[in-house]
C-alpha cells in the first residue's frame, strides 16, 4: 500500500448556508422541528423561506465540507468531492472550500437544478434548524470521482446526509469500494435522527458488513441506529460492530470506543452557545485530525472538543481563530 496523499478525502453535499436568527415562535410556524434538518423538495418552496428569513449571512457549508475545512485549518492534508451548478453559488463554494485548503476538483453541472443552499435559522438559545434544498449536490454521479484521489486518502469520510439521493448514494457505494481495495479505512457519519429514518437499514447493513471503520453518531442518532432507549445499551451494541465509535453528547462531552478501549472527555466550557451550527462537523474534524496523526483516542476527542466549542462561540460553521495555534494552546 503506498502511503496516502490526503489524510481524509471526503464525500457530502456541497452547499451553500444562509444563516439568520429567528424566535422559537418562527420555527413553530414555518411547522418544522426545532433543531431538525428537513428536505426542500423545490426551488420555489425554497426561494418562499428565503424571502421570510431575515438578515443573514451566506458562506459555504455542507456537514462533510465543513469537516475537511476544519481539518485543513489544523494541517490535514484533504481534498473534497460534491456537486456544484455552474452558477454564482457554485462558484461561491468552490471558492471558499478551496481556500481553506482543501482540494476540490470536481467538475461543474450544467443547467438546472442551481447550487445546493441550507436555509439556517438560529434561536435565541443557539440552537439550529435547518430546511436544505438539495439542488444539484443530489445529482452527483459515479463518473464524477476521481479514483486516484480517493484510493490515495488515508480516510473516505462520508455523510449520511448524502444518502438520500439515489444517484450520490451509488456513487458513495462506489467510493467505499475504491478505499477498500486500495486498503484505505472509511470513515461515516450518521448526520441526522431523520437519515436513520430513512436509510437505517442500509447504515446497519454497511456496518454489518465491515465497511465502515469509524463511526460518529450523537447520542439520539445512536439510539435509532440501535433501536434501543438506552444510551449505554446501544453504545455496547454498536461498539460491538465497529472499529472505532464516537459519540458526541453535546454539554455532557464525547465518548469514544476503540477494541474495549474507553475513552470519555468534557464538553470543553464555553461563555455562551451563540449557533451550534457545524459542531458535530468541526468535533469530527478534531477527532480525524488526531487519529491521522496517530494520537490516541482521549486526546483526539480532546481536540474535537476544543473545535465544537469554538464552532458554537460564533455564527456559522467556519472557524474564526487560528484553530491550529488553538491546538497547540489546549493540548500543547
């Protein structure tokens, strides 16, 4: 096996976020879960929410592109693979991801539909809910990967968010392939207590089948992974199935399990949760950050901890310090 030129190469939605602050009464009127992700199934159901948000900010975004961003701004080495329109926004996210760092080459997508957004209203209280028009990003297709990039990745990251789609969906089934053949490990994230709803029995069976090697998961997507109330439960139970599972469980820290061993740290203190928009994002973005430089497990954890809580102390999923001087401050 030849040694890898990315550390994580990640698959996911490419999308553009438009941030807005919103009252808990706005949430419960547009009818939609607070703190959930739903699906926009049109561009005219879109542009109708975008015209009700108020002023907000626009920056790209996407779970798995946020997390490769974060990566980079540690010193990883990443590249990115997601569908953009040939349009304003796609330029936009092409733009910012690339300049973060990370290796994004995908080739554009003539005519409609436009560039994915992810309309995010943010409540008093931090917390984001989030109405995602998939637009192009959903049409991403197996001839768009690059075999070489991918087999040349210490790690595939993929989200689950992604799986919605048919078309990313075979393409990310494709990409598993070509990690595994080139003897690269594959790394998923769960995305969201809906994603399970949908596609629990294709997750389950991915993990049944050995084919993912690092699993990230909340506690409540836990739960529904496991089909169980109980949080120790469904972690003895799906540590059980994978090399390496992280839980994030928000104020109550993060816990990781790797062959019996336990590691468990503190959600890290912050002055106030301002938007917890890309913490799971940025949490892994630490975790896989440490695990490419080989530390171990609690330290690792440590630093998707430093991340989140960076993450959440502002608006938007982007880091606004210097997340590898914060690092070497934390952890030294």
């Amino acid at each position: 096996m030849t040694a890898p030129v990315h550390d994580v190469v990640a698959i996911g939605n490419a999308i553009v976020d438009v941030l807005a602050s919103a009252e808990d009464s706005f949430i419960e009127e547009i009818g939609v879960a607070k703190g959930s992700m739903q699906l926009i199934f049109s561009p005219e159901e879109a542009d109708a929410l975008y015209g009700r948000m108020g002023p907000g900010r626009e920056v790209s975004g996407g779970s798995a592109g946020n997390t490769v961003a974060g990566m980079a701004a540690l010193g990883s080495r990443c590249a990115f693979i997601g569908q953009v329109a040939d349009d304003q926004l796609g330029q936009v996210f092409a733009h910012d991801l690339r300049a973060t760092g990370v290796d994004f080459d995908t080739e554009v997508r003539s005519g409609p539909p436009s560039t994915a957004r992810c309309l995010i209203f943010v409540t008093p209280d931090g917390q984001r809910t989030m109405n995602t028009f998939l637009g192009a990003s959903q049409f991403l297709p197996e001839k768009a990967l690059d075999r070489d990039l991918i087999a040349g990745g210490a790690i595939l990251y993929l989200e689950g968010y992604l799986w919605d789609p048919e078309e990313p969906r075979q393409a990310m089934r494709a990409a598993i392939d070509i990690a595994r053949g080139a003897g690269r490990k594959v790394a998923f994230t769960l995305s969201d207590v809906f994603c399970i709803s949908r596609h629990g029995g294709d997750f389950r069976a991915l993990i049944a089948e050995g084919l993912v090697d690092i699993l990230f998961a909340n506690e409540n997507e836990l739960l529904a992974l496991a089909e169980l109330d109980d949080c120790e439960e469904a972690i003895a139970k799906i540590a059980a199935q994978v090399p390496v599972l992280v839980v994030t469980r928000s104020e109550k820290g993060a816990i990781a399990i790797s062959n019996g061993e336990r590691a468990a740290v503190p959600a890290e203190p912050i002055d106030k949760v301002i938007d917890t928009t890309g913490a799971g994002d940025l949490f892994a973005a630490g975790f896989l950050h440490g695990q490419a430089q080989g530390w171990s497990l609690e330290k690792s954890l440590k630093l998707g901890a430093v991340c989140a809580a960076e993450i959440i102390s502002h608006y938007g999923a982007r880091p606004e310090v210097d997340l590898k001087a914060l690092a070497v401050a934390k952890l030294g």
